[in-house]
C-alpha cells in the first residue's frame, strides 16, 4: 500500500498517454495505480475511418474510462493540436493550416479551435509553439512556428493564445528556451545549440516574453542541450535555464512541463536513477509520458515512480520542491474547465472550413 501511496505521488505530476482507442490491460494499471493527473491523446485514440458520430462515442467512452479508473472527477484532458501537420483527430475537424500561415488570424483560428477542442473534452492544448522558424533546415519546427523574427512569432503565438483563453482552453507555450534555430529532431537525438544568454535575450526568449506577460499558465521546456549555459545537461533538466532565466529573469510563476520524456533526446537519461529527483530541482512540475514513441509499456513509467519515491526517502529530492511543484498543479487545476464530449453542429463546422480556407489563401 504505501509503494502504491508513492506511485500515485508520481501520478499528480504526470501527463500518461494511453495505447489506442480503448483501454489496454496496462492502461488500467497505470491509471488506477498512477492516477495521472492528466492524459495526451494522440491519432491511436481515435477510431479513424469511421463516420463522425460513430467515432465520437467511441472516444466519448474513452474518456470515460479515463476518468472511471483514475477516479478523478478534475483532470488535464489534453491534446497536441497546432493545425498543419499537427492534427491528431479524423474528420471533420477542421484542417486548420500550419502556424506560419495564420498570421491575422491566428486569433479567430484559436478561437475556433477551441469551441471544437470543448467538444472533444479536452481543456489543455499544447499550443501554441512559441519557436522562431530563424533556421531553414529545421526539421521538427519549421512552418510550426508564427514566424521567421521574434517580433512576427510573439505576435502570433500571444493572439493565438489569448484566443484559447477567450474560449476556456488552456495553453502551454513551448519549447523553453527556443527549439527554432536547430538542425535536428529532439524526437531522435540531442539538438545542440551554441547560443548565448545574450542571443536568447535577443531573438528566442521574446516570444516566451510575451506569452509570459499575458499570463500563459504553463510553459514546455525543450530538450536541447545548450553548452554555452549549461554545459551538462538539455534545458530540462538545467536549473540554470528553467529556474535562473524562466523564473527568476523571466518571472513565470506558472506550471512548468517537460517536453515528453519518450523522445529520444532524454529517455535514456530517463532511465539513470536521481534522474526526476535533477528535474524537480531544475524546475520542472509536470512529465509528460506518451508511450507514442519509443515505448508503449507502462514500465518506464513505474520505474520513473520508483525513482521519485528513492529520491525522497534518501533525502536526494527536497519535499518542499515537490510540494511546491504540487501546489502549482492543483492551483491550475483548480480553474480548469471540465468539458464533456459532444458533437457540433454542422453550421459551426462549415464556418470553421471556411476559415480554414480563408488563411491557406493568404
């Protein structure tokens, strides 16, 4: 009993994704032993080629489950959905374009996209990307980004945000410090990036700046390795980013999440002992676990949970730290709408793809 009191520890600091459009063996474990304080669904959680009522109850008792087995009656019920090539769900969600495409109506979109994330149960987005499309080659942001200058990327990340907000959906701005000007797919290998403090200053940290200064809740770090600040480790797990520049410089005092710890960039450090105990000190709340990339057991989760529950007993990791980590969880938690899921009207859907056609035109 007790090493299931330190697993549901874990759990309130865990985003979990689930394996498919029902839930696995695994999946009941997990949410009922874990009880994460959230979950991020993917394409695999929605029955594709289907017609639209019948896969809407298929995800509609999906949730419900979700919420049967971890017996919370508030969760992060939450979603990658930028538009472009960032679009989980079947049709006929809309297709809205890529952020670079959005420019003036970055606002209307979000607000669109956020009346159609309600109906999905879904109350946080993982949007939007607050990255500068600044290197051509990028190969994970790219178009991803609301433009190729601070100035253009802060405008559009701060409208399409505001518009979420507006529509009762939570945003996260991502990924802290800046994962624009890198050649390589933190999903496959550590990106390096040799820029100074002072280059941040200049061109990455102003997007993040002004979602800052607009009250963004919650801020997604990047696992990037940025020698010139921290020579030792990605940004996070470095204190020296999230707490010196993120908090302190910067004054966020929201919820900060780690970008999904299956992404190849930080899984295997994942795997060393004291490796959660390094994050909670560095800055991070909240974990994401996808179980979509490289894994789709629940074991790295438990061994994860192992190691918090290690970390504390041998005095590694402050219990205040964790407590505080704790405390800006459940204040954000506290205001968080809980939506139940429900089809949209037809009328609403075509105006929506009309939008959508509107800003591929521009």
């Amino acid at each position: 009993m007790a090493v299931l009191q330190e697993f549901k520890r874990f759990g309130h600091h865990l985003i979990l994704g689930i394996s498919g459009t029902t839930l696995s063996d695994d999946d009941k474990r997990a949410l009922n032993e874990l009880k994460p304080i959230g979950v991020i669904f993917f394409a695999k959680n929605f029955l594709d080629s289907t017609p639209y009522p019948v896969w809407l109850e298929s995800f509609k008792d999906l949730h419900n489950q979700i919420r049967e087995y971890t017996e919370r009656d508030s969760m992060f019920m939450t979603l990658d959905h930028e538009g472009g090539r960032v679009i989980r769900t079947p049709l006929p969600i809309t297709r809205f374009p890529h952020a670079l495409l959005l420019r003036s109506h970055a606002h209307k979109v979000a607000k669109a996209t956020a009346v159609e994330l309600k109906s999905l149960g879904i109350n946080l987005s993982w949007a939007p990307v607050a990255d500068i499309f600044s290197h051509p080659n990028n190969p994970v942001i790219g178009t991803r980004a609301f433009g190729n200058t601070s100035e253009s990327a802060a405008q559009g990340a701060r409208d399409y945000y505001l518009g979420l907000r507006e529509l009762g959906i939570l945003g996260c701005a991502k990924h802290f410090p800046g994962h624009g000007d890198t050649s390589k797919d933190s999903h496959i290998e550590l990106p390096i990036l040799n820029l100074t403090l002072e280059e941040l200053r200049l061109r990455e940290l102003i997007p993040f700046k002004a979602l800052i200064e607009v009250q963004i809740p919650l801020i997604m770090t990047a696992h990037i390795l940025f020698p010139n600040i921290d020579s030792d480790v990605p940004a996070t797990l470095s204190p020296a980013i999230l707490k010196n520049i993120l908090r302190g410089e910067l004054g966020f005092e929201g919820v900060v999440v780690s970008d999904d710890l299956d992404m190849k960039a930080i899984s295997d450090i994942f795997n060393k002992a004291g490796t959660v105990a390094q994050a909670f000190h560095a800055g991070c709340d909240l974990f994401i676990v996808s179980r979509n990339i490289n894994s789709s057991s629940t074991e790295r989760i438990y061994h994860i949970a192992e190691d918090l529950a290690n970390s504390l007993s041998q005095g590694n990791l402050d219990e205040s730290v964790v407590e505080a980590a704790r405390e800006r969880i459940d204040k954000l938690l506290a205001v968080t709408p809980q939506y139940t899921v429900d089809a949209l009207d037809k009328d609403i859907l075509l105006q929506h793809a009309q939008l959508a056609i509107a800003c591929s035109c521009k």
